[in-house]
C-alpha cells in the first residue's frame, strides 16, 4: 500500500448500499465500499455474502434500493451498464462476455464500432484495439478469432477491452478460476502496469494467496453486510477468516471417519485412453472417498470423462463386478454412474432453468409422463437434504450462489439414485464456507454407501477428506498414498516425478 493512500480521495465510494427484490428477498443489506485511484481493492466474501449484487450494482447491471454511489466526488445512479461504461466502470466477468466466432478486434469494440458514412471504419477499429492490446503486452493479433485463444490471453483481450472505454476502475470477478500460475502471475503484471497509470481495480476472489500476492486493501462481506476494510499487510489470514465467516468458522480438517467396506463398487485393472490416458490396478470400493491428485493436464479429468462414457477408452472396466463400458453418458447413467464436470455452469446446469428441473434431468430418462407437481416435491426434498438454501424451487438456477448451484448439480445423482460418484474440481470457484459444506456433503453421501472419485488441484482438500490418494503424472496413475500416514511433500513430489512403483498400490 501506498504512504499517501490514507488521504487519498477515493475514486468510488458505495455508501450504505443495499438490494431488496420482489418477495422482500434481501440480496443485499448494507455494503459500504471506498476504492482509491492506482489501488488493487479485494472484495472477499462467502458465497451468498452479496459480492455478486454488489459487482452488479457497480457495474449498472443493478439498481440499489438503497445507498448511494459517488465516482470522482460525483454522485451516480446508473440505469445500465452502458451508462457506468461511458462513466469509466469494467466489468470483467468470470465467464468471460466474449463472442468466441468474432475476431480480437470486434469483441473489443462490440457495439461500439467507430464507422464513416455509415459504414465500419476498419482502419480505426484496428488502431484503437491494436494501442489497447499494446497496454497489456498481448501478444496475438486483431483478426485472430477469440475462440482460439488460450483463456490467459481472452481475460487480456477483455482486459484490453475495458481500456477502450477508458475505465477508471475495472471489477475482475474470480479472473484465475481458469488459468494456471504462469498465466495468472502474466495478468497480475498488467494489473499491476494499470494500477501504475492509476486505474484502480476491484479484485474478487477466494484465494488468500492471490489477495496476498497483488492486493493493497481488502473489504470483507459477510451476510449481505461489509464487516470491515483492511489493509492486505499486517493482517493475518486468520483476520480475514473470521471476518468472513465469524468466529464459528468450519474449517477443512480431516476428521474420523468410518472404515469403508471391502466391496469394490469400480475398478479399472487395465484401460487406455486419450491424451495418453493409461491406468492400472485402480479401484473405489462402496462408502470409499478416492482423490485424484496431479499437475494440470495430468490426466485426472480424461479419466473421469472416459468413466462417464465421455471419451472413448480401451482396456477393462468393472462396475459392481460386471463388464463396463460406456459409449456414451446416457450408459453410465443407466448404470449408477453420475458426474459432478469441473465447469457447472457450462456443463453441469441449465441456467436459465428452474431448480427443480435441473435437479430432476437425469432421472426424466425413466419417466414416459411428467408430472412436474411431483418433481417439485421430490426436488425439494433432496435439495433438503443437502442443505441448499434457495427462494423458490421455481426460480432459475443461475440465481443461487456458486456453492448451492453445486448442491443442485450433486442433487442430481442423489435424486438418479447413482451409486458411484465422479467429481471434477468439485469446490473450484468456492469460498472455505462453501468448500467445508461442500467436503461434508460428500463424506455423508460416502457414509451412505456411495464410492467416489474426487479429482482436486487443491491437495490440502482432498488430502483432510479422502481415504487414499492417487497421483497422477502425464496419464498414469503412478502413485498410491493413505493421507493418515503420508505427508502432504511425499504426494506433491509423486506428482512431480511420476515413477510409477508397484509397491505404492494399495488394495
């Protein structure tokens, strides 16, 4: 942080927001929010807490009910979020707005295309993308269609987008969901050349270490209501804990858990896939937690997908010690087999559909007449169970927060009755509340006889809740470790050296 930061005049101040909507459902109580010109300003908050309806408010997506907001010392109220555009806000979303089929320069100046006697100036277009994409070192050019972009370089071609308006503040929404470290740390560089220029951004995220490694102040939520304002030095994560989450925190820490019993609900003695996919000797037995641990690419996701009938497979597979091999996912449902996919808003929920019809998909194969009264019930009932917290069943799905959006993708298998469960970054894009909730919700449905395969790139996750951990390297399940005697060193080396040792096997 700066030494002329506390006198510095904020370039944005929400005082006292809040959000009420029909139904009197408060999406947000009382949020007071002050950012400095040149400043990287963290929001962090379980979700629920009201980050979301904050952004948004910010942004013009959303009117406050109450509250007021103030940019360079004048106040606002913005209808839309065009009019907090033309005043100099950004929104970066985590699901990146950007139209894959059309090349860098369009999406950077989508609906706002310079033009000569009615017709597109391609001439300035060109100009005024190509000095913005110089501002973020972008190292790919105009006309290359946004599709065949890496997501680093789609989060700086949108970053470079938002300097066209030339913003005054750019809201960057969980921008490292998507990217490794090498890429993440080549945003925070032009995050970092921005706030040089003086840009302020407003960073949201969940990770301690990104808000450590590129913060200057951080405002923590809790309840639809900010608890405080910090200064990223000097304050423990302990602080920041308890700020979100209150002194009665539940923490990922390994607990007792009942002996699994010797049933083996799936094995794969032998199977070969894509990617260089080769597994031996692998097996989850009835009420047994498996994590799947590795680097990025290491073949965890190709093996989930080719279990769940997604990708094409050689070799053996049993599945209640009967022959298994899925053609497709509509096989593995038949048989008990439910996937929980790494991106559930792509590939997990129909957004734009109510609760109860997305917790009711899979088991609509069994059913030749539709009573939705009856999906309803059974919907809500399970939903319940799992402890989601929504308004109304009929409500869209994309309203609820990041971890109860989880609990209805999880709701599915339940409600299917699958008994063998595969989940791919489970808590990926979840708060420590939502993580704890999330890792309790599957060590219960493991105590209730289902097997399960947890693939995680966070090891302490998977190592407090998992039975026994394989490691993963470059295809090959080349390691196998009981987390009550291994340490955390020995299952990070595995993945990184990858010999595959017979004698690591466990039963």
């Amino acid at each position: 942080m700066r030494e002329n930061d506390a006198v510095e005049t904020p370039v944005l101040a929400v005082d006292h927001a809040a959000k009420i909507f029909p139904g009197n459902v408060v999406a947000l109580a009382d949020a007071t929010l002050s950012i400095r010109p040149g400043e990287v300003h963290c929001l962090l908050g379980a979700n629920g807490a009201g980050k979301s309806t904050l952004l948004k408010i910010i942004a013009g997506a959303h009117l406050p009910t109450k509250g007021s907001l103030v940019l360079d010392g004048v106040p606002q109220r913005f209808r839309n979020p065009l009019e907090a555009a033309r005043a100099g806000i950004s929104m970066i979303y985590q699901e990146l707005d950007l139209v894959g089929s059309l090349s860098v320069a369009q999406n950077m100046l989508l609906g706002r295309v310079p033009s000569r006697w009615g017709l597109v100036d391609r001439k300035h277009r060109a100009q005024i993308a190509a000095e913005a994409l110089e501002k973020v070192g972008a190292g790919f050019g105009l006309d290359v269609p946004v599709a065949s972009l890496s997501i680093a370089n789609q989060q700086l071609t949108a970053i470079a987008r938002a300097l066209t308006l030339d913003a005054k503040i750019i809201i960057m929404d969980e921008p490292s969901a998507a990217l490794n470290e090498t890429e993440l740390e080549r945003v925070f560089a032009v995050i970092r050349s921005l706030t040089a220029r003086g840009i302020a951004i407003l960073y949201v995220s969940h990770r301690m270490g990104e808000i450590r490694a590129i913060g200057d102040r951080v405002t923590a939520l809790r309840g639809g209501r900010t608890v405080d304002t910090f200064p990223v030095a000097g304050t423990s994560d302990q602080t920041l804990v308890e700020a979100v989450l209150g002194r009665n925190q539940a923490l990922l820490e390994r607990s007792a858990r009942a002996p699994c019993g010797d049933t083996v609900a799936l094995s794969a003695p032998f199977l070969k896939g894509p990617h260089g996919l080769e597994i031996r000797d692998l097996s989850v037995r009835e009420g047994e937690i498996i994590g799947l641990s590795g680097l990025n690419g290491s073949g965890r996701t190709s093996l989930l997908r080719v279990l769940f009938g997604d990708l094409p497979s050689t070799g053996d597979i049993l599945l209640n010690g009967r022959p298994y091999k899925p053609k497709q996912p509509a096989d593995a449902i038949a048989r008990g087999v439910g996937l929980v996919p790494e991106d559930r808003k792509m590939h997990g929920l129909v957004l734009d559909q109510a609760i109860y019809r997305n917790a009711a998909l899979p088991s609509l194969r069994r059913r030749r007449f539709i009573s939705h009264d009856s999906l309803r019930r059974g919907s809500a009932r399970v939903l319940g169970d799992l402890s989601t917290r929504f308004s109304a069943i009929d409500q869209p799905v994309r309203q609820l927060s990041g971890g109860n959006q989880q609990k209805v993708v999880f709701s599915k298998w339940v409600l299917n009755g699958s008994r063998v469960l595969l989940l791919d970054e489970p808590s990926r894009g979840l708060d420590v509340g939502a993580k704890a909730e999330l890792y309790a919700l599957i060590r219960r449905l493991a105590e209730q006889g289902a097997a399960i395969l947890v693939a995680s790139s966070e090891l302490d996750e998977i190592y407090a809740n998992c039975d026994r951990i394989w490691v993963f390297h470059e295809g090959r399940n080349v390691r196998c470790f009981d987390p009550t005697v291994a340490s955390r060193d020995d299952i990070l080396t595995a993945g990184l050296i990858g010999h595959r040792d017979a004698s690591e096997i466990a039963p």
